[in-house]
C-alpha cells in the first residue's frame, strides 16, 4: 500500500510538533485497537457473511458515536473506520490466513509515515511556544494596521486566525510547563484583542487618521513588549499621537480604553487578576448528557445506512475498485447538510484534479522515467503543490489532501510502473456513489440545515451579551467577550456554508425565530463592546441600572426572534454622557435589526 503510507504524512502532519506528535500517536492507538478488533471479528464472521453485515453496522454505529459524543472522538472514527474496512477484505481474499497477514500488514502502514512524520517534525518542525509567540506578534501586527487602515485586512479572516491563535496557546502551555505562568495574561491579551477588532470594524469615519496611528502605534508598544517581556512591569515611553486630538466619540474612547489596558497588560503594569481554581473535572468517556441528546445517535445512525448502502452497492455490482465509496460515507458526513455538501464538493474537484494530474502523468511521464529517484522527484513536486492547498484556508484546504489521494493512487499503484488508468476511473465513480448515499440519507433523515446550527450560536451570543450588560462580576467579562467572538465567527462560517444546501432542505418554519442578517448581528455585538468597555470606567461615567437592564431584556427578546419593546424608555432622562450616548447607539442598532426581520 505505497499510495496509503505517502497519504499518511499528509494526514499525520500538523503545524507544531505537538500536534503531530498527538495526532501520530492517536493514529497509531487507533489502528492497533482496529486490527485487534478485526482479528476477533473474523473469528465470528470470516466464514458467516450473514454476520459479517451486522457487524460493520456496529462498528460504524459505535465509531461515529463515540466519534460524535467522545473526547477521544478522532481515536475513535479512525479505529471504526479502519475496522470496517479491514472487515471489506473478506471478500477479496481466498483465505483467512491471507487477509490476517493484510491486516497486520495495515498496522505496519500506519505506523511507519507516523513515526517517520514526527521524527521530521521533531528534527525540523516548530514548537508550539516559538510557533504561538511568532503568530501572536504578527496577528498584533495584522490588527495594529487595521485599526490605521481598514482597508489592509478582512477582520472576519483575522478574528478566525486570532481564534485559532488562542487553541494553538494551549498546546504551547502543555508542550512546556514554564510557559503557563503567563496563561492568565494571554488569556486577557487574546481576549482584548477580539474585542478591539470587533469594535475597530464599525470604527465611526468621523475618527481622524491621527487619532488612528495614535491606537496603532500604542498597539505596536503592545507587541514589543509582549515579545520582551520579562514577567514583571516595563516602563513605557509617552506615545508621540498621544494628545494629537481628543474626539468624543463612545467607539473612539471605548477602543482607546482597550488599547491602554492591552498596553498595561503587555508591559506586565496591569495587576493580576486572582481567579478561584476550580476543582478538577473528572474525566468522561462520553461528553455531558451525550446519551440524551438525540442527534448524536440519529447522525451515527444516518453514515451507518450510507456505508451499508455503499458496501452493498459495489459488493452487487460486484466492482470491488469502487471501495472508496465506504471511504467518502466516513470522511465526507458532518453534522449538517451544508456543511456535508461543502466537503462533497471539495472531494470531487480535489479527486478529479489529482487523477487528471496522475493521468497526465502515467501517460507523458513515467514511460521516461528510470529510476526510484527521478519517481522521488515528481512526488516531491506534486506534493509541495498539495501541501500548499492543504495549509491555506478552511475553505479549500480540504481540497488538497484529495488531490494528493488521487495522485498517489495513480502513481503509486505498486512498486513497478504502470499504465493503467483503471483504478483512477474507479476512485472517482466510489466518490460519486458514496456522496449520493450520504446526500440521500442525510435530505431524508432527520435532515439538519447549517442555518439552524449558525441561527443557534447567533441567539446563544446576544443572550450571552445581554448578561453580561447586567452581570456584577468583572473577573469573567474579558473571557466571556472571547467566547461571544468564537460562537459569532463559528455562526458567520457556518451562514457561509448555507450556500451549499441549495434547495435541498427549507430555510425552517415558521415558528422557529427569527434572527437578523449576519451584518446587524456585527454591528450590534460591537455596540455592545463599546457599552461595556465604557462601563468599566464607572468612576468617571456613572452607570445607569435600569436602563442596562433594558437593554439587556431587548438583546433577550431578540435572541428569541420577538419584537425587543422601544428603545425611548430608559434613555429620555439620562444625562449625556459618553456611556448613555454608547447604551443609546446599542439601542439604535437594535431597532435597525429589529425592523430588519
């Protein structure tokens, strides 16, 4: 299986060593628990094929599952995954002896790319600390240039990236222990940072360019003293644009508010923050209420009838070179329609480009190819092509890693040249018979929209933004804003995704609520931003309870797809100040999204 172990590495690799020292390791676990549960399998099953078929129900119902519903979900689809399909190979091998040597033969081909990965990445990958530092100081780059000008960058991109930054922050805290005294001050820089994006993105125009190098050059003092520091406080020099203009705009006065404090905090001035240690959690098998929740069963049950009906389509026709349809159910399913259709089709251009590439390839280039080196060579190239697709954007990266699939199915069909374009034929026609399976069973069963998974998310935040406007506690506000950016950025890809379901499934009925467009939801999580920025400074801008509680009820109201009541209430006889003039542009913004529905 030359073409598996070159897929591997694609598979195996990640961009830390950390995590492809995690992702070999679970591989390898996974494969070992598979071909052991496969050689007891076909003590049962090897001579019974009436057995055989509700065992890969099993399997594939139980890897999805836990896959679904398990910290240990990728461990888990993988070993289900390699257990089904080592179960397949009783079809075509003669004897049992045969398909015992293939399958302990399959623990080799996983094994040998995972050790050969993590070595490479242990002599010449990056550790997570110098990785998460390195794009730390670029991200705070990307959004100091921003904020001067907003055409430089998509901020959307750039709150995804920061996101990201925040998981990959996690693995350098475990990659090295020494690091974790600074986890509470990343914490709150990552979190700061999220908000000044959000509230920099309807930044009024009124603001001058003075008033806006002066943000970015405070924020670029940030970044120099975030890649100094020395774990105590630094002396920092006067800003040069300090005084430059004084303009009273809340969003103005709100981003400069956040800017001091990421400056306080990098420079190691702002004092720590003590947060109660929670006890331990107890490690689960199964993620909280996994066994009440419904869709977890009816999802593993749907790729469950799309395998069988794959399995049972090539195993009729009898056409065992279109086994990739097994494959497509495994790795195309997700939780939503939209979503699915998205990976379809990014499997289907990813496969044709790379058996047109393989094709092209058998038939112009290996006929003058000598030897295992210039073979080494043209691998080497098509690779880098695919690597390169494959670490760009969630979008198309997927693409990527099916081009490689395909090109090394072609190239690769043994350890010899060959010119048969058979097997390229057949991997294509799999990939289209297990995507029509999937596209049928997940339209008729249960069918989930992407919509309905962003409208969810969209309606957690504004309920979230609405407590936190009334909320006393201070310690968890920064850290309760970075998990409104995370749920409101999962909510913008998945409304992206939407696009893909076509007319396939209805847009929801009429009785489930009605959120605004993904623009108002923007602009108002960014009011909010300012409100709350401005409400930390209560001394010198006195708060008004009543009417944030208010305006608290109306983010509820319209998390809840109803009709928020007039803004007017609570803002006729509150003074004006920059704090009511932020509370009554919430409240604008409101009203917008409101007559908007």
């Amino acid at each position: 299986m030359p073409a598996y172990i070159a897929y591997l590495v694609f598979m195996v690799s990640r961009e830390d060593v950390a995590s492809t020292l995690v992702t070999a390791v679970g591989g390898i676990l996974a494969v070992t628990l598979a071909v052991a549960a496969s050689l007891l399998f076909y003590v049962f099953d090897a001579s019974e094929p009436a057995l055989r078929i509700p065992l890969l129900a099993v399997s594939t119902l139980v890897g999805t599952f836990i896959a679904r519903a398990s910290p240990l979900g990728p461990i888990a689809f993988l070993a289900g995954f390699i257990l089904v399909l080592s179960q397949t190979l009783l079809d075509d091998v003669p004897t049992t002896e045969s398909v015992t040597h293939a399958v302990l033969w399959l623990w080799v081909v996983v094994a040998i790319p995972a050790s050969v990965t993590v070595l490479a990445n242990l002599l010449t990958g990056e550790s997570p600390v110098v990785l998460a530092r390195k794009r730390g100081a670029q991200l705070m780059e990307q959004v100091a240039s921003y904020i001067e000008n907003p055409y430089s960058a998509d901020p959307s991109r750039l709150r995804a990236q920061l996101l990201l930054l925040g998981e990959l922050k996690n693995k350098a805290f475990l990659w090295n222990k020494q690091v974790k005294v600074f986890a509470q001050e990343d914490n709150r820089l990552l979190a700061i940072l999220l908000e000044m994006l959000q509230i920099a993105r309807y930044l009024p125009s009124s603001v001058s360019p003075a008033s806006r190098r002066s943000l970015a050059s405070e924020l670029r003092q940030s970044r120099h003293f975030f890649l100094q520091r020395r774990g105590h406080a630094v002396d920092v020099p006067n800003n040069e644009f300090e005084s430059t203009s004084v303009e009273l705009d809340p969003a103005h006065a709100a981003l400069r508010a956040a800017v001091s404090e990421l400056l306080d905090e990098a420079s190691g001035k702002s004092p720590a923050v003590v947060t109660d240690k929670a006890p331990p959690r107890r490690r689960q098998l199964l993620v909280e209420g996994a066994l009440k929740n419904r869709a977890h069963a009816r999802f593993a049950f749907k790729v469950t009838c799309a395998v069988l009906a794959s399995y049972a389509t090539y195993t009729l026709l009898d056409w065992p070179g279109i086994r990739t349809a097994v494959t497509t159910c495994f790795f195309v399913a997700l939780t939503t329609f939209g979503e699915s259709i998205h990976k379809l089709t990014l499997r289907l251009s990813g496969a044709v480009i790379g058996g047109l590439i393989a094709g092209l390839c058998i038939v112009f280039v290996l006929p003058y190819m000598t030897d295992i080196g210039q073979l080494c060579l043209l691998i080497a190239v098509v690779s880098v092509f695919c690597a390169w697709i494959s670490t760009s954007g969630e979008t198309i990266a997927y693409a990527g890693l099916q081009i490689a699939f395909a090109f090394f199915l072609g190239v690769m069909q043994g350890y010899g040249p060959h010119d048969d374009l058979t097997e390229l034929r057949d991997r294509v026609v799999g990939i289209f018979v297990g995507n029509i399976w999937i596209t049928l069973f997940f339209t008729t069963l249960w069918p989930v929209s992407v919509f309905d998974q962003a409208r969810e998310k969209w309606s957690s935040a504004f309920t979230e933004l609405g407590d936190l406007l009334v909320t006393k506690d201070e310690t968890t506000i920064a850290s309760r804003r970075a998990d409104i950016c995370k749920k409101i950025s999962e909510a913008s890809e998945l409304n992206a995704r939407s696009l893909f379901e076509w007319r396939f499934l209805p847009r929801g009925s009429k009785s489930d609520p009605v959120l605004p467009e993904a623009q108002h939801i923007e602009q108002i999580t960014a009011s909010a931003f300012v409100l709350l920025r401005l409400k930390e400074n209560a001394a010198l801008l006195p708060s008004d309870d009543e009417a944030d509680t208010l305006t608290s009820q109306r983010l509820v109201a319209l998390s809840k797809g109803t009709r928020p009541e007039p803004s007017d209430r609570g803002t006729r006889s509150t003074p004006s100040t920059l704090l009511s003039e932020a509370r009554q542009h919430l409240n604008e913004e409101i009203d917008h999204a409101s007559r908007a529905i």
